[in-house]
C-alpha cells in the first residue's frame, strides 16, 4: 500500500507539473504594439485591439490618464471567455472596486449578480457611471520593435463593462476607452504583469487622419523608418503624482491616474514668460501642474499663463513681420501666412520652450506642433485659454504631442521625451507595421 500512495503521489506531481508548464505561455514577449490613428471629425486618437470569443476588434479612444479600459456591453456582446467579478474577489481590491451588488436583469455581460463595479469614466463628456468588472480575453501583437509580431493573448484581462449611453460625443465607430494611466488596472501594468516585461510604454501619435502612429508597451528600441531608433535620444523629466484624483468619479483619497510632469518657466523664443510660478505646482487640494492629455485635442492654459505666452508670441511674430488676422474658432490668436516660410520642423513662427527641472532640459515646439493651419491663407496658434481657475493649469493637448515620441517608465517615474521628430527625417507614421518576414 504504501509502495502504491508513493507511486500515486509521483504521478500526480508528475501531472502538476506537466499542466503547469503547458499553461506557460510558449513565446513570451519584450514588448507589444497597437495602432493609434487620429479621427478626423473628433480630433480622438483611436487605437485597435482584438477582444473576447470569438475575437472582436474594438475601435477605442486613447486616454493617457484614464484608469482602464472600458467598453460597451450593452450592444450585442457575446464572449465565452467572459467572467464577471466576484464580491469581494481579489480582482474587485486590485481594481479598487467602488461597489458591490446583484444586477436583476437576464444574467448577461455586464448584469450579473454578486459582482463588485467600478467607474467608467468619458473624459470628452465628462461622465461616469457604474459598470460591472469582468475579464476577458485580450489579443495584441508582440513586437521587436521595427515591426510587429505574432500576436499573443491576455486569457483573463481585466476591463469594465458601461452602458452604450457613456459613448456618447467619442469618434464614431468606437467601443470604448483605453485606459493607460497610472493604475495597477490600466493597460501598461496589466500587460506588463501578464508577459514579465518593464513597467514601460511608449506613445507616438501621427498627425496624419490617414496613417496610423502607434503604442509600444514594454522598452525599446522603438525605430522608425528608415531604421532611426528614437529610444537612444530621449531626454528625460520627472513624473509627478498628483494625489487628487482628476477623474470625472472617484473615491475618497484615490490619486490622479494621470501623468503630470514639473515645468519650471516657459520662453517663447528663449526668453523667459513672467507668470505666477505657483500655478506651475500642484497643491494639496490638486489644483494646478502640468499634466500631458491625449483627449485634450489642443494644449489648456490657465488665463495668465495663457495672456503672457500669448502676448510674446504676437510680438515675436510681428518682429517677422507676420501679420496677425481675424481668430477662427476654437482660436484666438491667428496669423496670415503670407511672410510665413516652411521648415523641416513646421512654419517658420517663433518657438515656445517648455523648460523642466533645469535649463538645459527643455521641450521644444516648433511651429508644426504650435500652428494649425485652418486654411490656406490662415495659420493659428493651436493654444486654448483655459479661464481663470482650472483645475490644472497647463494641460499639453493632443496636437503639442504628434510626431513626439512620450516614453512613460511607471517604475522609476520617469518620461522620456524627443521633442519633434520632424528634425530627425521621421514620423510617427512611420512605424512599419508590416509584418516582418
């Protein structure tokens, strides 16, 4: 007998074993891509990723500070990978659940009973409601970062469900939200943990409606076409947490999921704006900073901030004998394009530097991140006053970031930066997202 238990225990080590190393996965990747494509109408970046079972693609909005990713579960979504969170589950802790309940509807993804719910927030309208926690299936492509690569699953990814009613004023066609803010839940750290690769992520918007730019998840190299590897030339900055959170709902205490960084002064033209450097810190109720936002389609200032770069910019661009016109809608400040030249880098205007923890670490926009040119005739500069008392003061909007490279290591807290690539002969349009060979 004894001869016998001591067979039967080797074979059911043995069995152990054998399952556990089948439920490795076989290729495990340094990193992942996805595209990222900027929605003509809304000015929304969209990024794809397959979803559920079978696979469905979902179209949705990139939120650099939103805390994970939602998607509609009301319209027709069927899923056999699909399982609701349990009350008190660790998954509903790790998600910092807001709530817990039964749903007495027909049980169906995102109505389930003695599940725990979060809150899917629309950073563009900005609401939230109550949706259910629930994993399910995630497929992305790996990459070496030249190209992307075969793709792999997230068996057991961790999302909310919303009510279609919270798609409301994102692109067409859309889904929902990718969330890739600072959060245990949100993309970067739950792909990280799911393949063992660095807290790390990279964002490269294209400025084209036509072409996609793209997301890295995981380290470099991130090259572009033809072979520059943007991650060897990155300065770097500082991340600050702002420990407010700045989401549509939150909870008591919870800190902001988005990424804020610590400028210093700003110059246009290097010379130094006066303003009230209080406004560029963050205090204790979490007012003020600066924060980087892709749902922001233009750069935010606060109304003294705003007067003062404004007020340089007209006077450096009269010194060069452009003429400022008429404002169009959404901007005030515009210009004629007459004595306007072009650049490798955009229109030839003066230059606004964002200086950060020193002087010699600055984030230059030059004119292909400043001007938006509305007709052909009429240049603006692409700057929103943001009124007297926001919430954060300097908020870097979408179009400040295309044809940037934004390296965001969670670990260390730290952003990498490459100012225009334009300089450099690429684009953010130009990751090759044939498949390799």
């Amino acid at each position: 007998m004894a001869s016998c238990a001591i067979h039967l225990l080797i074979f059911s080590v043995f069995i152990y074993i054998t399952n556990f190393t089948y439920a490795q996965p076989s290729f495990r990747p340094d990193a992942l891509v996805v595209p990222v494509r900027k929605d003509a109408a809304t000015n929304q970046y969209v990024t794809r990723i397959n979803q559920r079972t079978p696979l469905v693609t979902e179209n949705l909005v990139v939120d650099l500070g939103g805390r994970f990713l939602w998607v509609d579960c009301d319209n027709n979504y069927v899923s056999s990978t699909y399982q609701p969170a349990r009350c008190r589950s660790a998954l509903c802790s790790l998600a910092r659940a807001d709530g817990c309940g039964d749903c007495f509807g027909t049980p169906r993804p995102g109505c389930n009973n003695n599940t725990c719910g979060v809150s899917p927030d629309n950073p563009i309208t900005r609401t939230a409601t109550g949706g259910e926690l629930a994993t399910d299936l995630v497929q992305v492509r790996s990459t070496d970062g030249s190209n992307p690569g075969r793709p792999v699953n997230v068996s057991r990814y961790l999302f909310s469900c919303a009510p279609t009613f919270l798609l409301q004023g994102l692109a067409s066609g859309v889904s929902g939200i990718a969330g890739l803010g600072r959060t245990r839940v949100g993309l970067p750290a739950q792909l990280a943990a799911a393949f063992s690769f660095d807290r790390k992520f990279a964002i490269c918007l294209s400025s084209s409606t036509s072409s996609d730019g793209v997301i890295f998840f995981g380290d470099g190299p991130y090259r572009f076409l033809p072979g520059i590897d943007v991650s060897q030339s990155l300065q770097t900055t500082r991340l600050f947490i702002n420990p407010v959170s700045t989401a549509s709902s939150s909870t008591q205490g919870e800190p902001s999921a988005e990424y804020f960084i610590g400028v210093s002064s700003i110059r246009v033209n290097n010379k130094s704006l006066s303003l009230n450097t209080s406004l560029l810190s963050i205090d204790s109720q979490g007012n003020g900073g600066t924060k980087i936002s892709t749902v922001n389609p233009y750069t935010v200032l606060e109304t003294s901030i705003y007067t003062a770069l404004t007020t340089a910019y007209i006077n450096e661009a009269a010194a060069r004998n452009i003429s400022r016109v008429t404002s169009v809608a959404p901007f005030d400040v515009c210009f004629s394009t007459e004595n306007v030249l072009s650049t490798r880098v955009g229109p030839s205007v003066p230059s606004i530097e964002l200086v950060l923890q020193n002087e010699s670490v600055v984030w230059m926009i030059t004119g292909s991140n400043s001007m938006v040119q509305v007709n052909d005739n009429v240049l603006c500069l692409g700057i929103i006053n943001g009124g007297s008392n926001p919430r954060t003061s300097v908020v870097i909007g979408g179009y400040q970031l295309e044809n940037n490279l934004l390296q965001f290591d969670i670990a260390t807290s730290t952003l990498g930066f490459s100012s225009t690539l334009l300089g450099r002969q690429t684009t953010c349009a130009n990751f090759n997202f044939t498949l390799s060979a």
